[in-house]
C-alpha cells in the first residue's frame, strides 16, 4: 500500500516555493493582497457620504496602495470614508512589507544557488542561516519598519497639532503619512494636500527622511544599522546603494532647483529657504516618494525629463521603492568606466563585481525600458495625449513613485487597466526577474568558438 506524502507545514511550502519557483511566490501573493484589498474598497462603507466606487477605480487603487505607488484616481482625503482610508494604509503597510520580506527571501534563495564565500557572506549579513528561518527574518523587518514609522510619526504629530488639529486627527495624519513616507506610497489622507506646506521645515523634513531611508532597502538599513562606527566594514551593496543615491538627490537638486528657482507657477514666488526645501524635496520624491508640493503639470518640460529618469532608476533593491534600483545604474556606470579604462574587470571599493551581474542588470534596464516602451505606445492611442505627459506618468507607474502630470486622473477605464498593470509588473517585476535569471544556472560542456561583432 502507498503511503501518502505528508503535509507540508507553512514554513517548509515557502522554503518549496522560494527555491523552486520564486516568481510564482512573489506574484501570487501580490495578486491574493490585492484582490482582498480591492474588495474591501468595493464595499459601500469604504466610501465617504453617498458616492460609488467603480471595480476599476477600487482595482486601480488597491494596486496602488499594496504596491506603493501612490497615483489616484479619486481623491484619498475625500473619496474613502476612515475605514476606506484604513484600508489603505494597511494595504501600503502589507505591500511595503511584503516588498522587502520578498525580496530578502528571494536574495536568500539565490545566496543558496552561489559559492560558498558569497553564502557565507550573505549570512553574516542577514544573519540567516536558511530559508527555513524566514519567520525570524520577518520579525526583523517588521520591528525595524515598524520603529522608523513610529520616529517619524512622533515627528509629525506635534506640527498637526500646531496646526489647529483635535488630537485623535492629528495622531492619524501623523501616522497615515509616516507609513506612506516610510513605504514610498505618496497617499495623502490631508483634503488641501502638501501644497499649503511648501515652506515648512518641520511638516517636509520628516517627509523627505522617511522616503529616503525607506528607499535605501532592509539590507542596507540593517547593515548600516549594525556596523554604524566601521565603515569599512560595510557590504558593497551598501556602499553602491549610498553613493549613488546621495548623489541623484545631489545632481537632482541641482537640475531641478535651476530649472524651476524662476518658474513662477512652482518656485517663483518663494523665498530663499523655502526655494531650498522645495528644491530638496522634489530631488528626493523621484525615488518612488510620490509626494508634491507643487502641481507637477504646472513643472517645465526640462523638470519632467530629469524627473522621468530619476524615477526610472528609483531606490535601492530589497526596498520599497521602485525602478530599475540604483546598484542597477551603478553596475552599468562602473561597466562603462572600466570599459573606458580598458580594464578587464568591473571594480569598487576593493572588490571585483562578477559578469552575470553585469548581464543581469543590463537585462533588468532593457526589460524596464521595454515595458514604459509598450505601456506608452498604449496609452498614446487610449488617450491622445502628447508624448511628455504619457512618459511622465508611465514610468511614475512603473516605478511605483505615485507623481503625475494630472493625466492619470483624466483615464478613461482602459487606460486605468493599463496603468493598473503596469503598477503591478513594475512593483513585482524586475524583482522576480532579477531573481529567477540568478537562479537560473545552465552549464554547457560544448561551448562554441569566440568571434567578436562590431560594437558602435
């Protein structure tokens, strides 16, 4: 008689799923959030006074909530009674989580399928040992999220109530903006947005922190987290992801702040200070933050390029922001120096950066590209929009960043399905690819002869 396979308990069908199929993983439980999420938006409770919520509308929404995007359809402060609201924020809390949980368990996995000094490395990192202790990892990433929302939400608190709030609201902007700060959502629960604010230190500050830190990635806050006095000792990873972001905020203060320090309908009017803090800001929201305080559509053109390709890059891997990452723009950059040098190895901070890496994340920017490429082609004979403004808000979907022209409010259904999908494939997409193609380990013993093309 046949004995039957016993059951898998829940760790060891994840520690299955991880290592057999971590697309599968990673879809399917973006999929099952979001469709839980999106009824729950469907329920006339979920809306504010007697207005109706539209399947595409509450779909659109959802997706954008569980993968931190940001971008709207209807007004959050207005459309969405307090439970719409709550729902919301628990679905950008559930997706911010599940972004960098995902994504850790997906780094693990791949460490598993790569040499022993590499998994070595990867554990004292994580500090863990297999993809059976995927509860501890998650514990970590939960107290640690959950710690830096509430330092943010203290920090806010106080100003909502400067501002003439009662206190159980000003508790629940604080908080409602802290998690979509932390998570780069960009929802805004406030009915008059961040436009009054664009002045204010003490409301923006705390703003820009939270994107930032959040746009960094778990593994970057947690190795920074525990060697804070050896530098030195930081991964590569860490190292990249720092440089580089410090410096697009950098060179994306400088192009932006020059473009709009005389524009009369964004900075114009300012004083100095606040030209700083608006400048600052809209340098740092590109990383998938999503937040304003300026109408976007009102930016030049020469804003909107330069924004275009800060949200295309986004944040670091393993974080809540979206885009192609920036260790992805780093390998390129570094791949196109030591080709200038004539070196045979890609090199920084004292280490060499394997090959596949390279391939990897060229074939990560070319899918990227591709997919803005197709969704634009769509939206330009949906809606008949001009190029800047579809580019804009395409790559703002596939990014997960959440700032818009004003285009995506005026969709029509079919362009909102559109850019509903294209929200999803970009918050799981370059995630599970970059992660099936390591996996990916085909060994051929016949290798063809070598002849090189003509390059440029």
């Amino acid at each position: 008689m046949e004995i039957p396979a016993p059951l898998l308990t829940a760790r060891e069908w994840v520690d299955d799923v991880a290592r057999r199929s971590p697309a599968r993983l990673a879809i399917s439980v973006f999929a099952a959030i979001v469709a839980t999420v999106a009824g729950l938006l469907m329920l006339p409770v979920s809306t504010a006074g007697d207005r109706q919520t539209s399947f595409v509308d509450a779909l659109f929404t959802a997706t954008s909530a569980v993968c931190v995007t940001g971008l709207t359809v209807v007004e959050t402060a207005t459309h969405w009674s307090g439970f719409g609201q709550a729902v919301i924020l628990v679905g950008i809390k559930v997706g911010g989580l599940g972004v960098m949980t995902l994504a850790s368990i997906l780094g693990m996995a791949v460490s598993r399928r790569i040499g022993l000094t590499q998994r070595l490395l990867t554990v004292a990192e994580t500090k863990t040992e297999s993809l059976g202790e995927v509860g501890s990892l998650v514990r970590v990433v939960i107290i640690t999220s959950l710690s830096l929302e509430a330092a943010i939400a203290l920090m806010l608190f106080p100003r909502f109530l400067t501002l003439g709030e009662e206190a159980g609201t000003a508790l629940w902007h604080a908080v409602f903006y802290a998690v979509s700060a932390f998570n780069n959502a960009g929802f805004v629960p406030t009915p008059e947005g961040l436009g009054p604010y664009i002045g204010d230190w003490w409301m923006n500050l705390p703003l820009i922190l939270g994107v930032f830190v959040g746009s960094l990635g778990f593994p970057v806050i947690l190795n920074v987290a525990r060697r804070r006095t050896r530098v030195g000792k930081w991964s590569l990873h860490t190292k990249l992801t720092l440089s580089v972001s410090l410096l697009l905020v950098v060179v994306g203060a400088l192009l932006i702040g020059s473009a709009e320090w005389n524009n009369e309908k964004t900075f114009g009017g300012l004083d100095v200070p606040s030209k700083l803090l608006a400048t600052l800001f809209a340098a740092v929201m590109p990383r998938s933050g999503g937040f304003s305080t300026v109408d976007v559509g009102d930016m030049t053109e020469a804003t909107w390029l330069m924004t275009d390709a800060l949200m295309f890059v986004g944040g670091g891997s393993a974080s809540t922001a979206g885009g192609i990452r920036v260790t992805t723009l780093a390998v390129l950059l570094l791949a196109i120096l030591s080709e200038a040098r004539g070196d045979h190895d890609v090199e920084a901070f004292g280490r060499r950066i394997p090959r596949d890496t390279l391939r990897l994340a060229i074939t990560v920017t070319f899918i990227g590209a591709t997919a803005v490429l197709l969704a634009s082609l769509l939206l330009l004979e949906i809606t008949g929009e001009t190029l800047d403004r579809v580019l804009f808000d395409v790559i703002s979907a596939f990014a997960t960043v959440g700032l818009s022209t004003g285009l995506t409010a005026e969709l029509p259904d079919a362009g909102k399905y559109v850019m509903t999908a294209l929200m999803f494939i970009g918050r799981t997409g370059t995630m599970t690819v970059a992660a099936a193609l390591a996996l990916r380990d085909r060994r051929r013993v016949i290798r063809y002869p070598e002849e090189r093309p003509i390059i440029g």
